[in-house]
C-alpha cells in the first residue's frame, strides 16, 4: 500500500542497500544515482568517452574504433551496429 506522502525516486532500492551493504542513505543514494547516470549513456555519448579514455591510453584511432565496436553490443540497451566511419562521425562530427 502506497502512503500519500512522496517518496525519494528509487527509495525501495537505497533502503535495500543501507540494509545489504552497510552504506549510509545518502551514499546509497549517490551509488543509485551514479548507476543511473551510467546506464543513461546514449551510444553517441559512450562512444565519445570511450573514445576519449582510450586515446589517453595512447591506442590509435584504429585500435580504438574496433574496441567500441566490440563494446556496443554488451551495452545495456544494445547499441546499432555502428561502422568505423560511423564511430569517427560521432567523435569528429
């Protein structure tokens, strides 16, 4: 049964936390958000990122595209099938 009073958005999920984990409400709360905000990542957004984080590793756009291609599909919402042109086209516009 629902009371009338609002709710945290996700507050179920930050108290089973704080129960399960030993986290205090508000670091269970960032955990949740910072989870959220993970998978609310659109495609052209991971690739951009990605594509950052693997260039500061020092790999060759090369190296990098076919790495984003290999990483799409475990994506939580399956991403297209994206060629290499159509990755530089999200980096490079």
């Amino acid at each position: 049964m629902h009371s009338s009073s609002p709710q945290a958005p996700h507050a179920d999920l930050i108290a089973h936390l704080t129960r399960s984990s030993g986290l205090n409400p508000r670091e269970a709360a960032r955990v949740v958000a910072e989870v959220l905000a993970y998978f609310s990542e659109t495609t052209a957004e991971f690739v951009q990122r990605r594509h950052t984080e693997l260039q500061a590793r020092g790999l060759t756009n090369e190296q990098i595209f076919q790495r984003i291609a290999e990483e799409l599909p475990a994506r939580r919402v399956a991403a297209p099938q994206l060629s290499a042109r159509q990755l530089r086209r999200i980096v490079y516009g």
